[in-house]
C-alpha cells in the first residue's frame, strides 16, 4: 500500500520474510525506494540485511537486531530498539529516535549509527569502522575490543569505557564512570575536534566539539609481554 | 660418572614438568602452541566394529552398493545441501593457515562432493571460488563479517565454540597478521591478536534463537544454519541449539586443533570426542530431532575407521581438521633444518602459531608457501580423502550396511572400561555397559 509517497508494510498482517523479500529485492536506481513499516510491536530482525540506497522508517519499537548488516540505506525508527540495533552494519544510515538497548552497532563495519536518547550497555562492542553518535549516555563496557571507527556519547558513560581498545576513538562530553583496560584519556587536538565536529554535523545532534574528551588505546596489550628472565 | 640406578624420577616432577615449571619461570606468561591435545584420552581406537557372523550378513566389497551421501539442513532451510561424502572440512582460519592450503582443501573436497569451512579471518575469493560448497563461519570475533559473504555461503555455522578451547577465544600472533589478514580482520599489523570468547550481540539460548532467525532473515531462509559447540556440556548445549532452531549441531570434542591457544586450554578443558558424541545423539533421540538436525562430529577423527565409529554412535557426518593438515604434510619429515630452527622436529611439531610453518600450510609467508602447490595439496587432499571413503566403506559393507548411515551402536564393542562407559557399549566378550546394566 502507498501512503504520502511511502510504499507502507503493516507487520500486524504480513510476515517479516515477505517484507523482507520485497526490500531485498531494491536495485541502485530503482524509483521505488521510501517505505514505512508499521506495528512493529518489538518483533525482531525488521529491516535486517537491506542491500540498496533506500529509506525506511519504522513507525514504533523494534526488537533484536533492527537493521542488522545494512548496506547503504537509510533507516530510521521512531520508537526505542532492541538489542543489537544496527549491528554489523557496512553503511548507511541508522537513527534510532528513542533509546536502545545493549550492544548497539556491534562490530558495525561502516556507515552511522545515531541513538538520540540513550545507548545501553556494550554500546559499539567489537566496533570495525562504524561512527556511533548517542544523544544521551551509554551503559557498561561501551566501545568493548572497538577495532576502528568512532563512539560520540553527548552524555555520560557506564565503567570501563572502552575495555581491551584498539585504534577506535571515543569522545564523551560527560563523566566516565571508569577506563576499561588499556583504554587512556588522549590529547584533544585540533583534528580530533574537526573530526568530531563532522561526525556531530553527519549526526543531526547538536553540542559543542569543544566540550568532549577523547579516549583511545594506550596499546600496552597489543602483544603478549615475555620477561625472559633466564636472560637478564 | 653418576650410577643411572641411583636415579628417581618423580611422578610429581616429571621431565617435562620441571621443563615447562622453569619456561614459565623465565618468560611469565602460559606457553602458546597450535595442534590439538597431546595427552592420552579414551578415542575411538578404544572401540571395535563387530564384522558379519551367522546373525549378520555382510555386503561384497566391491560389488554391492555402500552409499555415502547425506543431507544436511533438511529442518528449515529451502536449500539443504548434499554431501556425496559425510566427511567435511573443519573451520580453519585464514591467516591460520595460508591462501594455498584454504584452496588445496577447498578443491579437494569439490571433487569430493563434500564442503569446506571458512574460519576465524572471514571468506576470501580464492577460498570461495575453489569450494563448490563452502560453510561460512558467524564467530564471537566477526572479523570480515559481511552481509555479502553471509549470502554467497552454502551454509551458515554460528560457533558458540570449539573443542580445543571451549570458553576460549581465537589467537592470532603478530607474526602472522601481515598486511591482507590485518586488513580483512580491521586490525593493525603486527599485534597479537585476540578473539573474542563470546558474541558481542547475543548471551544464551533465547538470544541465540532470535540471532538465528535474523541471518535466516538476511539470507532469505535458504541456508542451513550450524551451530558448533566446544565439548563440555555436550547434552545441553545439543538440546539448546535444536531449541535455538539449529538445522544441524557440530560438536568438537578436545581433540580438535588450533593454531594458536594457550596449552592450560588445549590440555585441561572439555571432554573427549568419544562421550560428546554420545551425549549429544541422546540429546537428539529425547527430542526426537535425531536425524532430523544433523549432527556433525570433529575433533581427532583421522580415518575412515574414526568416521564409522561416529557414524555407528549415531553422527550424521564427521569435520575434519587437523588431520586435512596433516595430509597436506604438517610434521613431514622433510626441510629437517626448518623443524630445527622452530626447535622442535617432524612428529612433534605444533608450531602452527609461529607463522614459520616448515611445509607451508599455516603460514603467510610466500616463501615457505611454495612449498605447498595448491594442486598438489589438492591432490593429496582427495587421495586421503578418497582413502578414508574406502575404509569407512569397508567397515560398513562387514557390518552388511547398504548405507553408512546405517551404521548402529550395536555393530561396536568397547576394548576398555572408560570406552564402554564413555560411548555406552558393551565391553568386549561382555554385555557390560557401565552405568547402564549389570553393575
């Protein structure tokens, strides 16, 4: 059904995989690409796997895994999600209007994620490229083993922010309750704020680069330490 | 000159506890090595096939049909796949082993009928196209992870985790990170890297069933999709992974490899191939889901003789590893100079994390991979291949199956006391299963 220029899917009539089927089936240049899901009603998986430029807005809250493995689309849901919202995702855009729950953009590989409300726990876990901006704070182990890409928390953040880092950046405007291991406050540098300024202007959310600190890998586990004493 | 008769070694202190005491001494840190466990555990060479007699009829050798096909998938996926043979290739990663090993296996088991495993560092090309049925690994790392690759698999294995380290992440020495395995894994050249335990997106059965519905999602509900599981719990991990919705279960028994990860774990963690087979058949066969999810064993299986025993407890199809590895020519006694200079020698080498492979199979050097011609890794691959078939074939024809699969516990005895109890057959000359009757 068309409804103000949306193709319009009703999840409280149609299954998930039918949805699916028809959003897969989006080709680079077909006219055809605004759709609106309705009555999500926390189901799981909605919008998981779009492989095209498209846009889809969801209308309520979504379960697990929203927008999981996106590939260049557009996603927004206006509503709180689920766990895992966005993970793996290669590109695209993802905006939750809510909150989300844990591990937000786990191991996202490209694109944004933005939480306008607040990130749960393990927010941007084993992150590979993707930018995360979050309007509000994030919960415990946020930025867990984050390999690449960048973690904005306008708010506050959980304990051991950033546990086992690795070359991902994370700014926070607000108190971090605790560095996780091997995670170190670094200078924030001229760059470092041209770049948070574009990913807060990429993000739609509104704060002052200037009032962020950076956090990042001091490296020291990044091999395995051998004393050799017998040599001494 | 010291009398050897005056000499007492202490059971306590053997030789190579004080070795290994003195190691960690001088270098603070658990010894790091590939391979599988080293000690004696109760096998599949503790059990015995019982041949056709007066009340069993055997088939001819040569002559009469012994089929070797299985299906696997056949619970939700639209597009289960066949195997010709029920032996596969075990999950090993790239960058654990080298471009020339991945397409020697993948090839070989092409002209086999059979499929292989990508592993720990994603799905490369060449691996893709050398695989006519390739099994895509969904591992608590995500390394190379992509919607793509998810698509273009013919099956899908989520590992919760795998028999040489149940609990424990993947390792993967700098040594061996160059420039291609550091950029398919988004890490830096050159580090240690370590995978982690579990999933970043998902903790339990409940979370596991809706993960698994999310890559049928993604993938159109076409692929079968595996769960692989380290061998501990092996009754209840079976039973949660048919509740998550699994099309079929890999259970890895503490004999199966790895290429890099700490002894303590090799050594000391999880239980035998021979009881977690039987563990998980039992979970199976109480939920009637025996056969329906396929269940596929790995971990020290080596010959055909190894796949009719798991076959006859009840598998569907075993995973081969480290012995694939060892038919490529892993501890050869060849470039004698090289074992050397790795301080160890053919036989006992278990080197794999160094990146010094001496015969070029788990290493990412191009030198040392010349040493390893795909196509002559692929011919090796298939002849031992081929050979396990014939075995397995052999043993099952004496036992007068038409197929493999129809292979029972009944046709077993066991030669000791820990086997019997272990896969629940009798003890041989007995009708003593321990635990079970007679006790």
């Amino acid at each position: 059904m068309k409804t103000n220029g949306y193709i319009e899917f009703d999840l409280d009539g149609e299954e998930l995989s039918s949805v699916h089927a028809r959003l897969h089936s989006v080709k680079q240049g077909d006219n055809e690409r605004s759709f609106r899901i309705v009555n999500p009603r926390g189901k799981h998986a909605v919008a998981a796997g779009l492989n095209a430029p498209m846009d889809v807005r969801i209308d309520g809250h979504v379960g697990f895994y929203c927008g999981g493995m996106n590939k260049e689309a557009d996603i927004t849901i206006n509503g709180q999600a689920g766990p895992g919202v966005g993970e793996n995702m290669m590109s695209g855009l993802i905006r939750v209007c809510g909150n989300a729950s844990q591990s937000a953009g786990a191991t996202g590989r490209g694109g944004m994620l933005v939480i306008e409300g607040d990130a749960s726990s393990r927010c941007g876990i084993s992150m590979k490229g993707i930018d995360i901006v979050v309007g509000g704070s994030v919960g415990h182990m946020s930025c867990f083993m984050g390999q690449r890409g960048h973690l904005v928390v306008c708010g506050d953040a959980g304990h051991d922010l950033g546990d086992s880092l690795y070359e991902a950046q994370i700014f926070v405007r607000g108190s971090v309750d605790s560095l996780g291991a091997d995670c170190v406050e670094k200078e924030m540098r001229p760059e470092h704020i041209e770049t948070l300024k574009g990913l807060l202007a990429r993000s739609g959310v509104n704060a002052d680069p200037k009032e962020f600190r950076r956090y990042g890998s001091a490296r020291k586990l990044y091999n395995f330490h051998i004393d050799n004493a017998d040599a001494l | 000159m010291t009398d050897p008769r005056a000499l007492r070694g202490s059971a306590t202190f053997p030789p190579e506890v004080i070795r290994e005491i003195q190691r960690a001494a001088d270098q603070g840190v658990y010894e790091i090595r590939g391979f599988g466990t080293k000690r004696k555990i109760p096998s599949f060479d503790d059990l015995l096939m019982l041949g056709a007699s007066v009340s069993r009829y055997p088939l001819e050798g040569y002559r009469e049909a012994c089929d070797t096909s299985v299906m696997i998938g056949t619970r939700f996926a639209k597009k289960p796949i066949e195997l010709k043979i029920p032996i596969t290739v075990a999950g090993m990663s790239f960058g654990a082993l080298g471009s020339h090993a991945k397409r020697s296996l993948g090839w070989a088991a092409t002209e086999m009928g059979t499929s292989t495993t990508t592993g720990d560092g994603g799905m490369t090309d060449e691996e893709r196209e050398a695989s006519k049925t390739l099994v895509y690994q969904v591992l608590p790392s995500r390394y190379g992870m992509n919607p793509d690759d998810l698509r273009r698999a013919d099956a899908i294995e989520v590992v919760v985790g795998q028999g040489a380290k149940p609990g424990g992440g993947g390792m993967l020495l700098g040594q061996k990170i160059n420039e291609r395995v550091a950029k398919m894994r988004d890490l830096p050249q050159g580090i240690d890297q370590r995978s982690a335990s579990r999933h970043p997106d998902w903790t339990g059965p409940d979370d596991l069933e809706i993960k698994i519905h999310e890559i049928r999602e993604i993938t159109g509900w076409e692929k079968p999709i595996y769960v692989k599981v380290g061998a501990t719990r092996t009754r209840f991990d079976t039973a949660l992974a048919v509740k998550a919705g699994a099309d079929a279960v890999v259970v890895d028994g503490m004999q199966g490899g790895t290429a890099a990860t700490q002894d303590v774990f090799i050594e000391h963690v999880g239980i035998p191939t021979l009881p977690a087979v039987r563990q998980a058949v039992e979970a199976l066969q109480e939920l009637d889901m025996h056969r329906k999810v396929q269940l596929i064993v790995s971990g020290g299986i080596r010959s055909g003789a190894d796949v009719a025993k798991a076959l006859a407890m009840g598998a569907d199809a075993v995973s081969i590893g480290s012995a694939a590895m060892v038919a490529l020519g892993c501890n050869k006694p060849v470039y004698h100079e090289d074992y050397e200079a790795l301080g160890t020698a053919p036989g006992f080498c278990h080197h794999c994390h160094t990146g010094r492979c001496p015969v070029g199979v788990t290493t990412q050097d191009p030198e040392l991979e010349k040493r390893l011609p795909p196509e002559k890794g692929g011919r090796l691959m298939r002849n031992y291949l081929q050979t396990m078939v014939l075995e397995l074939q052999t043993l099952a024809r004496a036992c007068g199956k038409s197929h493999v699969l129809n292979l029972e516990p009944q046709d077993m005895v066991a030669l000791t006391v820990e086997a019997a109890a272990m896969a629940q057959v009798p003890l041989a000359g007995t009708d003593w299963v321990p635990g079970k009757n007679n006790y």
